[in-house]
C-alpha cells in the first residue's frame, strides 16, 4: 500500500510518516520544501519518499501522483492561521484550505486505484458552541459553529470534500482532530503558534521559569495516537460514517504536563500569571472547548490512546534527544547537549 500524504513534511505529515513506515507501508510525502538546514531523518528510509510542490499547484499535484501507485491519501496539508493571518492574509487561508482540497479531490477522482481519502480537520469547526449531553462534542449530535477563518475554512473544506467524493464516487471520510502536541512539532514558519506543551517543554529544559496564563484544559492528544488514529482511518477495510473524532480522550492541563515534566526536571518552576502580568506561554484561544468524543472511533477500529501525559513525556523527551529530532526541532537546543 501507498499512502500519498499532502502536508506530508508538517507536523502531523511527519507523525503519519512515522507511523505508516513502522508498519511497513510505502508512503509519498507531499509539501512545500522544508525549511533551509532542517534534516528529516524519515526522508532516508527505505518506502519514503519527497515530493516538494504546492498543494495550489495542478502541476505540483500531477507529480505526487506520478510518484507511485497512490492507495489512499490523507489530507493534512492546511494554513493554520493566528489573529495576524486572520486579519492580513484572509483569502490566502481559503486558497490553502479550501480551494486546495477542491483541485486535491478532483484529481483523486482520476485515479481508479484510489482506495480511501481521508481529510484532516480540526475541532475548530464546532467555535465555542455548547457540548451535546454527554460534555463532549459528538459527531451526530454537535452543530458546527466556527468562530475564526481556520474553523470556517476547516468546514468549508470538509463538506467540499464529501460532496466532491460523492460526485465521483470516492470514498471519503473527515477526520477532526483535538489539541495536539508532540514529536515532529518544530518552529519551521508553517504554524504562527506552536502548541503550549512545546512551548513549556523549551521553558523545562532551558531551565526558564514558566508562566502560564490558565490551566488550559482540553482533550491534548499525543502526536503518535493521533497519526495512529489517522493511519487507522485510512485503512480500515470498511467504515459506517463520514466523520470521526481523534482525540485524547480524556481531560488534562498544562499544571499536569508541567507535574509529567518534572520528573525529568526536578528544578521545573511554573506558576500562574498575576492580573495584568504576561504569560511566557500563548495559548491563543480566549477559552478552553469541551472534548471531543472518541466512542465512533473506539468502537469501530478499536482505538485506545497510547500515551498519557507520563508516557508522552517519556516518549517526547527521549524524541527531542534522538537523531530522528529535526536539527532545529529546539531553539538553542545546543546548550543543552
């Protein structure tokens, strides 16, 4: 099988990677190249392999394909924006959000050995709206309702795809994923805000005084079960829905990282910021969201998360230390060798 991935060498590409080469799959990563003197260790193993383009790109598109033998495809090529991008760059987001997956779709539907598509979205599409019964957002039961350009996009680009695989009957599924934090996570320019667990994990081991702005409660997901989730997605023989939540599965916050990163660092300091005073950690969100429920996704491909937050940060450090660790994966990460 092989797996083409857009966004292939991004955060959550890397981590799809990773987890398709371990299972010995063939997998085409497809992306804007990578940013000047990053290294990837995944690129030189045997089954991967790089296609630089643009996903905007008919040409661009045209040379993944010819890569290989394309099975499946997933989608996580996106533009994550923050309030600057939101404000400066609106149509740029659509472009990449939506009208890309649009030109993606209609090229998967010129390959008749297409097996799966399956398009990354994000618990953005649901804004701050209220959780169903149950406290969390439920596929079948919560109303998308995004509050920024990225939820907006994220949802336009979701129902294009369905309605574009429906037309040309492929076979496609949506994928919403949580918070999620972890290996392959770097300042590479793509993302304008990387996750709070990696801006504390940087704090930790430059031995900096951590000062966060809220506990910041969510459903965090480790970045291995989310691409396990997504590998998951992609392969299953047969699926009942077009849409699957992957997340944690459980509630935690950042005092609990900080607490998992102590262990490691036992002169970790954190504390809450003081009224008026700035956090050293942006979380961007003005307020936390409920959790997403993973039961669709548990009981039809019997997914269970791996890692929790002692785990991941046993798993993460040994990550960061690693030669699979992109060079520049920590800033100044050199003092610290």
């Amino acid at each position: 099988m092989t797996t083409l991935v857009t966004g292939g060498t991004g955060f959550i590409g890397l981590a799809i990677a990773e987890r398709s080469l371990q299972a010995g799959e063939q997998i085409v990563l497809f992306d804007l190249p990578m940013v000047s003197g990053e290294t990837c260790a995944l690129a030189s193993q045997p089954g991967c392999r790089i296609v630089n383009g643009d996903i905007r790109s008919d040409a661009d598109l045209e040379r993944a394909f010819a890569a290989g033998t394309i099975d499946r495809v997933i989608h996580a090529a996106a533009m994550t924006p923050g309030p600057e991008s939101e404000r400066d760059d609106a149509a740029r987001i659509f472009d990449v959000n939506v009208v890309a997956t649009a030109r993606l779709l209609q090229r998967c539907a010129r390959s008749p050995n297409l097996k799966r598509v399956v398009v990354v979205s994000s618990v953005s599409v649901y804004g701050f709206t209220a959780p169903a019964a149950s406290g969390c957002y439920e596929e079948s039961a919560s109303t998308p309702a995004p509050a920024g350009l990225y939820g907006i996009s994220k949802l336009a680009a979701e129902q294009a795809a369905l309605r574009i695989g429906e037309l040309h009957g492929l076979d496609v599924r949506v994928a919403r994923l949580g918070p999620v934090f972890g290996p392959w996570e770097r300042a590479s320019g793509a993302r304008e805000h990387l996750s709070p667990h990696r801006q504390v994990t940087c704090a930790a081991i430059a031995g900096d005084e951590i000062v966060l702005p809220r506990p910041m409660t969510a459903d965090w997901l480790y970045a291995r079960d989310a691409a396990d989730a997504l590998v998951r997605l992609a392969g299953a023989p047969a699926l009942a829905h077009a849409v699957y939540h992957i997340g944690g599965g459980c509630l935690t916050d950042l005092p609990q990282w900080c607490a998992a990163l102590a262990h490691h660092f036992p002169g970790l300091r954190w504390r809450f910021s003081e009224p008026g005073e700035p956090a050293t950690v942006d979380y961007v969100l003005p307020m936390d969201r409920p959790a997403l429920s993973i039961a669709r996704l548990m009981t039809e491909l019997n997914y269970v998360s791996r890692f929790d937050l002692k785990a991941a940060a046993n798993d993460y450090l040994a990550w960061l230390s690693s030669d699979s660790s992109p060079v520049n994966q920590l800033e100044g990460k050199d003092a610290t060798s």
